[in-house]
C-alpha cells in the first residue's frame, strides 16, 4: 500500500531555523520540526531520499509518540481563534487513517525501538487491534492509564470519563532502563515485615545484630533482600520500648548512644 492510497512522498524544504549555531550530530543531523500532512512526511522517510534526511532517520528512530485525534468528529480552533486540527474522520475512516500511518511507522524504528499511541474511550480498543496486527500481540508492553484533569465527559447516562491511554509497543525487542528518584526519609512510609507464624531459619542479621522476631511470627524477607534493602537505606530497627532508631544512611551508621537502646530481638522492629 506504499503509494496506492494516492498520498506521495514530497521534498522537505528548510522553512526557518531556529538556534542556528547549535552544534550538529556527528553525521550532521539538526533536529527538525515539520509542518505539513504526516502520511506524506512519514512516506518522505520511508523513502530515504531526501537530502536533508537521506540515511539519517529511517530505521534509527528509537521512540515515536502519538497522540492524533479521538475520532469524535469535532474541530479544534487555537486560542486566538486560528484552525487548530480535525477529528472529523469517525468510525472506520478514522480506524483506517490511524492504520496507515501507524504501518510506515514501524519501519523508521530501530529494531529495539517503541512506538507509544495515545488514545480515549472512544477508539481506543479498535487502535489496541490494530496495533496488535502491525506490531503482533507478542511486542505489546504496557498499556499506561492517564488522568483527565477536567471530568466533563460524562452525562446524565453515564459515567464521567476520568482517564485516557497510552499503548506501548516495541518493534521486536527493548530494554527499560531503570529510572530513580530522590527521597528523603521523612517521605518514606515505614511499615513492618513481621507476619504471622514462625518458619526457618527464623534468626536474620542486621547492621551487626543477629535477631529473632517473636515467638508466632516471622521475618517476611530472606537474608538477601535485607541486605540489599540496609545497602539501598531503606531498612531500620526500631526500639518499641525506649523509641530509638538505628539505620544505615549516606554511608554512617546512625545510632543513640549505648545504653539508650537495648540490644534484645524482642523488642526490635524492623521497618523497609
């Protein structure tokens, strides 16, 4: 269907630069923003032709994120009063226009690259089946629940709607890299990992004590997540009688002087 749907490739002419003295990619690659109808800019690429983007985009592009029209029908105007863009297409014509663009899409992906579409309550199962026939079921990763920051969908007839989509898919393979952020302690909400019944080896050290919880209960965690948990400071013991903490936090042990805390397994608890 490369050209069959009577929409082309067209030739990318430099409208206006922005930040022209910013430093290129090693392959002289500028980051662009292009204006004009995405099937024929997708095809452009898909082509790889084009000077300006020739062995530059197709099959390197490792994220494209979509968020197109709902389908419902509606015209958007700016805030000034200017057209802003159209859902006029519904139903299979709108299902049909996704479907075309979302199959040149794939091909400009690197092989571990993911493509992200945004959609609401009213197409956004139909997209999920189309993504599943382009990508396969097998390449499906999340599907992410968005909060709507207005609840004005609704009526008398039902209920609100309160959240939009975003369905993630990968072309063959990808990896996440983790990703953290910073905490302070006082935003963390200490919980206990004692439950009930007692199971073996009941015994598990901690910062330098060995400790045993109380008869009927037992430790949730293995030796290794509490070392893993004390490593990542998010563990500590807790006096039940005097109150006093001992943690692991920065690299120093922090701790009341001896004797303001006592060292009985009974009367610790233990806190992730």
């Amino acid at each position: 269907m490369y050209n069959e749907d009577g929409v082309f490739p067209v030739p990318i002419q430099i409208e206006k630069v922005f930040n022209g003295e910013r430093k290129s990619f090693q392959d002289g690659w500028q980051n662009m923003i292009v204006f004009g109808d995405n099937l024929q800019f997708l095809k452009t690429i898909y082509e790889n032709k084009d000077p300006l983007i020739k062995n530059k985009v197709k099959g390197k592009i490792k994220l494209i994120y979509i968020d197109p029209p709902f389908g419902t029908g509606d015209e958007y105007d700016g805030n000034k009063g200017q057209k802003g863009y159209s859902a006029k297409a519904k139903g299979a014509e709108f299902v049909e226009f996704i479907r075309r663009r979302i199959i040149v899409a794939k091909e400009l992906l690197t092989d571990d690259g993911i493509i992200c579409v945004r959609q609401a309550f009213n197409f956004g199962h139909y997209i999920k089946i189309i993504l599943d026939e382009i990508f396969g079921k097998d390449n499906f990763i999340n599907e992410v629940i968005i909060g709507r920051k207005r609840e004005g969908a609704g009526s008398r007839n039902k209920f609100d709607v309160t959240s939009e989509s975003i369905f993630f898919y990968s072309k063959t393979s990808c990896k996440f890299n983790d990703v953290y952020a910073k905490r302070s302690l006082t935003d963390i909400k200490w919980t206990s990992f004692l439950m009930a019944e007692e199971r073996n080896p009941r015994e598990r050290k901690f910062m330098g004590l060995t400790l045993c919880p109380p008869s009927g209960q037992h430790f949730s965690l293995i030796q290794e997540k509490c070392e893993k948990l004390i490593e990542e400071n998010f563990l500590r013991l807790r006096c039940k009688e005097c109150g006093a903490r001992l943690r692991e936090w920065e690299g120093k042990t922090l701790k009341l002087p001896e004797g303001e805390y006592k060292e009985s397994a009974r009367i610790f608890h233990l806190f992730p």
